[in-house]
C-alpha cells in the first residue's frame, strides 16, 4: 500500500508539474506595453485603516507618480484611530498627483470594512476610465501608475501580487510558499487566458475599468466578501470583461510579519473562508495537503519508496522559480512539505475560529458569515 501511495503522489505530482498551467513559473510579468493615442483619467483609492505606520513608506511614492493624463489619489480613512487620516493630509501637501483624503459613513450590514472604504472612494473618484486600486501598505514604484495603464491595452482588469516582505527567517519561510500556493490554486496562465473561465486578482494592486466595473454591480457586488481580490476579479469576468494577473517587480508590499504570530493571522483570517466554510472542503482539503506535500518525504523515509522521492524532487523543483523570483535559497523547495504543514494547521485554525464566532478578522473588524 505504502508502494502505490509513493506512485500516487509521484504521479500526481507529474499531473501538477507539466498539466496545471505551469502554475510554478514566474514569467507571468506585465503584458507588453501600448502607449495610448490619449491618456485616460485614473482615480487611485487607497482605503486605510490605521496605517500611520507605513504610510510614510509607501504614500509619497504614489502621490509621485508621473502620469501623462489626469489622475488623483483618494485616501479613504477608515475610522482610524492612529491619526492615519491627518497624517496623510500632511504627506500630500506637496506633491505630483492631488490627494483627497474621505472618511465613509459608518459601516453597513452585509459589507467588508474594506469594499465599504473602496466603494467611498470609487464614488468620490466620480467619472473617470480607470480606477487603481491599492493598498496602503503597497509601495509603487516610479512609472508604475503609467506602465499598469500602458499594460491594460484589452484588458478590463489588471493585477499585479506585490512583492511581499522576506526579511525575517519566519518570512523566508512563509511567504514565498504563500504565494506559490496561491498560484497554485489559480494559475496565472490560466487567469489571463481567454479561454480559461479562472479568475484571480491580487488586492494590493488591482487597475480596473470603471465600465467593466459598473457592468459587474460595482463593489456592491461583492460587498460581503473576505477574500475582495479574486471575488472582483470573478464578477468581471462573468460581466464578459478581460482579466490578467501577473508577478510584479515595481510595487512591493512594507508589510512586516517579523513574528510567526504576525504571519499566521495573516493566513487563518481568510483560509477557511477560501474552502467557503464547509467541513466537507476542508476535510478534503486536509486530506489533500496530507497526500501532496506531506506523503513524499514521510514515504521516502519510511520506504524508501523512489516515487515518492522522485514527487518530493518535482515538488522542490517547481519552488525554485519563485524563490529566485524572492532573492531566497532555491533549497527552500525541499522544506516545502514543512511548510504546507504550518499551512494545513492555520487552515484547522482558521475554521476552528469561525466557529468559536470570531471568523475572519481584520483590524478589529470580525466577518463570521461573510459571503
């Protein structure tokens, strides 16, 4: 038995490698450039819960962007209790773009405190092709507003996953393997294919076109929703609109994760959730991540059973382009199997939040029975 499982996940692993949209490749990268005939109008909106503490690392880059058309930033603060709202007035006095910093009115039933901040700040942006939205804690770099507008060509919506903090031990460890699953579960070929129905986006860097977003409902179509990125992506594409995800190399992310606490917050708020709070997913899911990651080297030690090493191998192999693509040790791919047990325990975490009724959470904010 122990012989036909180690074929199991060596085959498996093969299906993953060379059939699942090379899920594992970084060069998914911005698609080539079209410098339009007229520049359209941009509005950034920046919803901002309590970021005074990385606003000084990632405002002033935004607000100084050089951009050949119309564009503002709007900063929506959202009942901030750090004086993120006037410090932002501050950073924005002199600047490329205008800012406008807005405060919503208080938080509706049915709405993520987050879309509730972003749908202000899509009404106060008014007419205009584009809307950029980002987060507060994503530095962009010079010409990034210009080169996403450039890119989005036929597209209606176009994202970028940021590049994300590896500067503790616990990071290195951590978020590659986050982003290597997340692409995992929506491979970027597959997301910018128009003849693929999967549809993804990464929140902290999402350009979309007013147009396509008024035909999907606005933000009130997804206003109950947790994981906001790849539901607005989704209600683009059925609303018949183009999307395109991709690796960035000009906006980062300064959000630090320095302790291992930080990092599983990060994923227990939003994991069980992702399995739409079903017992019967996550039992799946639990077993799945048992037999994928966790079976290969547990066979090979207890074989030895040369499938299962030979799955271990591919799945070390696929990490290596995204740990290049984060500066990190190519030999991290081999610690993956540890990984994805830290990630099968926030997923247990997770959902024995959500029924203890603290759910998804962020900032104070808890989403037990978010859509």
């Amino acid at each position: 038995m122990l012989t036909v499982l180690g074929w199991v996940t060596f085959v498996v692993w093969l299906g993953l490698t060379f059939c699942h949209g090379f899920y594992w490749r970084t060069d998914q990268r911005l698609p080539p450039l079209s410098r339009p005939a007229e520049w359209p109008s941009v509005a950034i909106v920046v919803p901002a819960r309590d970021e005074a503490a990385v606003l000084p690392s990632t405002l002033p880059a935004l607000l100084a962007q050089r951009y050949p058309g119309s564009a503002r930033v709007i900063l929506v603060d959202d009942a901030s209790t750090d004086g993120t709202g006037e410090l932002a007035r501050r950073l924005g006095t002199s600047s490329s773009l205008p800012l406008t910093v807005v405060t919503p009115d208080p938080l509706p039933d049915g709405w993520t405190g987050k879309l509730w901040a972003a749908a202000r700040g899509v009404a106060e942006a008014g007419a205009v092709d584009f809307v950029l939205l980002t987060d507060a804690d994503i530095a962009h770099g010079a010409g990034s507003l210009e080169t996403l507008v450039s890119a989005a060509g036929r597209y209606d919506l176009v994202s970028q996953m940021a590049v994300l903090r590896t500067s503790t031990p616990w990071e290195r460890l951590i978020v590659p393997a986050f982003v290597y699953f997340f692409a995992m579960l929506y491979p970027f070929r597959r997301v910018n294919s128009a003849r693929s129905r999967v549809a993804a986006a990464a929140g902290g860097c999402v350009l979309v076109r007013r147009s396509a977003l008024e035909r999907a409902g606005g933000l009130a179509a997804i206003r109950g929703a947790v994981i906001d990125d790849v539901a607005l992506a989704r209600v683009v594409s059925a609303a018949g609109g183009r999307t395109w995800l991709g690796f960035a190399t000009n906006v980062h992310s300064v959000r630090p994760y320095p302790r291992p606490a930080d990092l599983w917050h990060m994923v227990t708020r939003t994991a069980y959730t992702q399995l739409r709070h079903s017992p019967i997913v996550l039992l799946g899911t639990v077993i799945g991540l048992a037999v994928v990651f966790l079976a290969p080297p547990v066979l090979t030690f207890t074989g030895p059973s040369w499938p299962a090493l030979g799955a271990w191998a591919l799945m070390a192999a696929t990490f290596v382009p995204i740990a290049r693509y984060y500066r990190q040790w190519p030999v991290l791919g081999v610690l993956l199997p540890v990984t994805a047990l830290l990630y099968t325990l926030m997923t247990l975490d997770s959902a024995r939040r959500h029924f203890a009724g603290r759910g998804a959470g962020w900032k104070g904010r808890h989403y037990s029975t978010s859509a």
